[in-house]
C-alpha cells in the first residue's frame, strides 16, 4: 500500500507541477488524496486521453490484474469496460457517486476531473469507494422502497386524476354470466345512454360502473361517485345540486359544487339510488329530463351535461309497487339494465377470482399468494352472501393466518369460512325416493362438474382432486355427455 500511496503522491506531484502558483490548494488536496486513496478500496488517474496514467494494487487486484504496471498507458474502458472516466475527462464535470458494474460486481465509485492553471482538462482521478454495495444496503433498501412509493404514488395519481380505478378486465370472470355482464358494459360503454346496474352488495357494481366510464368517450372527464346510502336525507340535495353564496345564513358564503358540476361533461355515478328518499327523486328525475339543475339557495338554473350510471342492491320494482320509487324516475335510469349475477350463480369464476384476488391483495408485499383446487372447491360449498367483497375478506384472512409462503389450501380455507353460510346440500333438501343407481350418477356427475370448476377445467388436476386416474375420468365424462 505504502508504495502506491506513493506512486499516488508522484502522479498528483506532476499532475500539479504546473499548479504551482496554487500552493494551498493543491496542498490540500494532496494532503487529501492520499488519505481517500486508502480509505477507498481502490483509486485510478487517467489523462486527457482517458489512458491510465497511474492504478494502485488495490484496484488492479480488484479488477483481476496481476501488478498496476501492466495497465499504465491503455485506454482505460479496455480495461474497464463499464467506466464512464472518458465522459469526465470530456466534460470536465465530476461524477460525484455513481454505482459501476464490472463482471457482476457493483461498485461505487467517484469521479474527479483535473484542470491545468488555464482551465483546461488535464486528466481525471477515481475512487472506488465500496467494492460491495453491502454497507450501502440500509440505504440501498431505503431507496428502493422510497422508488416504489414514488411509482404506487404516480400510479394512483394517474388513476386519481382520470377518476376511476378500473377498466373493464378489473372484472374478472369467464362464467357465461360474467361474459353477458361483460357484454353489456361493452355496449353500454359505447352509447351515452342511463345504465342501471343491477345486484347484491358485492358483486362489483362499483368495478363496472368505473369500468363502463374508462372504456366509454368520457373517459378523458370526470368520474363522480355518489352514495346515496351514506348521505344524511337532509344534506343530499347540497350534496348533488350544490349551494349558491348565501344560501345559508351564516359562515359559509361561498359557492359549493355538488356532484352534477363535478361530474360535468364526465360520467355521475349513483350508487345505492334505491335509498334516495321520494322529494329528491322528483328533482333528480328533472335534472336529468331538462339537463339543468338548480343549486340550493340560487334562483337561476345552470346546465348539466352528465352520463348517469346509477346502481341498487334494492328490488326497484317492489319498490315501485310499494310507492317508495318513482316509476317515472326508473325508466329515465334504466334505459340499459346490468343485472349482475350473485357469485353463488357464478361459482365457474371462483378460480380466476381467486387468482385476481390474490394477484391484487398480495400485490407489493413479500409473499405471492397461491391456492390449490382443492380450496377453490372448498370455498364453492359456501353461500357468500357479501359476494365478490367477501370472498376478498376470506382469502385475506386465510393468508394472515396461514403458513408464511402464501399457499392456501383446503384447510387454510375451512378455518377461516364462516360456518353458518354453506349451501344446503340438495341431497339434504327431502325428495321421492328414486333409484340408488341414479341418485348416485347425479351425485358423481355433479363432483366431477365442481372439480373441473375448481381446476379452471384443467383435466389431469381434476382427475387428481376427485381421486381417481385420468383415464376414469375421461371414460366418466364420455358416459356423461
Ligand atoms: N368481477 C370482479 N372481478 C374482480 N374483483 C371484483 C369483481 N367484482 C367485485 N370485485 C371486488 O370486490 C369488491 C367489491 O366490489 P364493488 O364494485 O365495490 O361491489 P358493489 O359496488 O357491488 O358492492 C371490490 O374490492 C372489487 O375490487
Ligand atoms: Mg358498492
């Protein structure tokens, strides 16, 4: 060391012979040199060619040269081929920390130019700070969490500023109901026509509502979601119409826009409209006939140009009939009707569900969520009364407490499945006595069915769930169709 220390020293003594007049600063810094030169794990100093002019043993020991002397005079990418020396020299600009490859290792290495007394370059001088990024791992680590928010955070804000979260493959889902769902939407999203999504609590009214609004010519405006539900009676009509100044003696004098200004020129999206109590459902139904609305407090009109998707888990129709729905109001929203199916009807998509799910819930953290058929047909037995909401919560739980590689398996799933819920079994429900043989073909047939559901209609995986051999269930199937 003490040699090359030296060896430095002579290269920085004629590197700085004609920087004499500088005396104090070129003393420091070759006061300096010498100490980062044997704190660092290797140091260089090329010409303005970019040729070596001069390597300690450390450096050339790390790069795989037998003795410095060797390297002096070569252009310095050949022997390093990463090195961005080339680009200080031209620039005369440091690189004050930069992370080099060199044959699968990772340095992290500083750069400095050399002027002469007339500013121009004389030659550069490296360090190799670290020659593992090891000490660095807080901060590499650090770093790259910081870089993943950043993405999420811009991911999010993208989304945010286009109001919607999801597009029309968010809804997942190959049953034949699913795919009708899908077809609608598609057309829905295609016309600017009401739509009124149909279905229980769950069943993601909310992922197509958005999902028609991205996929439809709209998509570059807002998407506005309202809960009718969560809204107090007597702030709903602030809330959808908005409050002109002075519309309420007191503090707040200002303009408030409600949810149709929002929403203007952009799709408005009434959730829960079934919960709408009757006064404000006559003043929706003439906000939508006559394209105007009137905010509280004001007396002058200002037109509204919104697309309404609106969606109930209530019977409308019942509703109707009881007097607590306009009628007239119900044929203005439901000039397109999306009636979604509850998951219990559409059991053929628990598979690529829990797929999606898992993919969603999993995203980001350390663990990638997994689950055997033998759990997709477990979780067929059960009512899910929440839907596709619920069968999001049982798969969470089932990994919180779970093993810690994610692997969800029939009995992850039984743990955490609510007890109560499961579907009666026909062949509990009391039926005439029929032939055994019969009773029994109907049982295995049915078996086979949810196996083939549970492995995404993949045979051999069926075959192995139902426990027998691939050729017994093909000979099955064959009898069956
Ligand atoms: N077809 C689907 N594919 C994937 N995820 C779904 C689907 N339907 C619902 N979800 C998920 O289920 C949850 C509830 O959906 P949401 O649209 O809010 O239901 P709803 O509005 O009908 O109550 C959300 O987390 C959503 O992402
Ligand atoms: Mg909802």
């Amino acid at each position: 060391m003490q040699d090359n220390l030296s060896g430095g020293n002579r290269y920085m003594t004629q590197l700085f012979a004609h920087n004499k007049k500088n005396g104090l600063t070129q003393e420091l810094i070759e006061a300096l040199i010498p100490m980062f030169e044997e704190a660092s794990a290797g140091a260089i100093a090329v010409d303005r060619d970019s040729r070596i002019t001069w390597i300690n043993a450390s450096y050339s020991e790390l790069l795989g040269f037998d003795s410095p002397s060797s390297m002096i005079g070569r252009f310095v990418r050949d022997v390093i081929p990463h090195t961005r020396m080339p680009e200080v020299v031209e620039t005369g600009k440091p690189l004050l920390l930069d992370i080099m490859e060199h044959q699968s290792q990772q340095f992290v290495v500083t750069r400095l130019p050399f002027f002469d007394e007339d500013g121009g370059i004389v030659g550069a001088v490296a360090f190799v700070l670290y020659d593992d990024l090891q000490p660095l791992t807080p901060l590499v680590s650090k770093f790259r969490r910081l870089h993943q928010d950043l993405v999420a955070a811009r991911k999010a804000l993208a989304k945010k500023t286009r109001g919607t979260r999801y597009s029309l493959g968010d809804f997942v889902g190959a049953s034949p109901a699913s795919l009708e769902v899908k077809r609608r939407a598609r057309l829905a999203a295609g016309r600017d026509m009401p739509v009124l999504l149909l279905g229980e609590t769950g069943t993601g009214k909310e992922v197509l509502a958005q999902a028609i609004h991205t996929v439809s010519g709209r998509a570059e405006k807002p998407f506005v979601g309202v809960n009718v539900a969560a809204i107090p009676d007597n702030l709903l009509e602030a809330e959808f119409f908005g409050v002109a100044p002075g519309a309420y003696t007191g503090a707040d004098r200002r303009t408030r826009d409600g949810k149709f200004q929002l929403a203007n020129g952009g799709t408005l999206f009434l959730d829960e409209v079934g919960d709408m109590p009757l006064p404000l459902q006559a003043k929706l139904l003439r906000a939508l006939q006559e394209g105007e609305i009137e905010p509280l407090g004001s007396n002058k009109v200002v037109s509204v140009d919104v697309r309404v998707i609106a969606a109930t888990s209530r019977n409308l129709e019942t509703m109707m009939a009881e007097g607590s729905f306009r009628s007239d109001l119900y044929y203005r929203l439901n000039v397109l009707e999306i009636p979604i199916p509850p998951l219990r009807e559409r059991l053929a998509d628990l598979g690529v569900l829990c797929e999606a799910l898992l993919e969603d819930i999993c995203d980001g953290l350390e663990i990638r969520g997994e689950i055997t058929d033998a759990a997709v047909s477990a979780l067929g037995g059960y009512d899910w009364p929440g839907n596709i909401r619920e069968l999001r919560n049982v798969l969470e739980r089932a990994l919180t407490m779970g093993e810690d590689n994610g692997l969800l398996d029939a009995d992850a799933i039984f743990k955490v499945l609510p007890r109560n819920g499961s579907r009666p079994q026909s062949s509990l429900s009391p039926r005439p006595v029929r032939p055994l043989a019969q009773v029994m073909a109907e049982a295995e047939a049915q078996a086979i069915e949810s196996a083939l559901v549970a492995c995404r209609g993949n045979r051999t995986r069926a075959a192995k769930l139902l426990g027998i051999s691939r050729s017994v269930l093909y000979e099955k199937l064959a009898r069956m169709s």
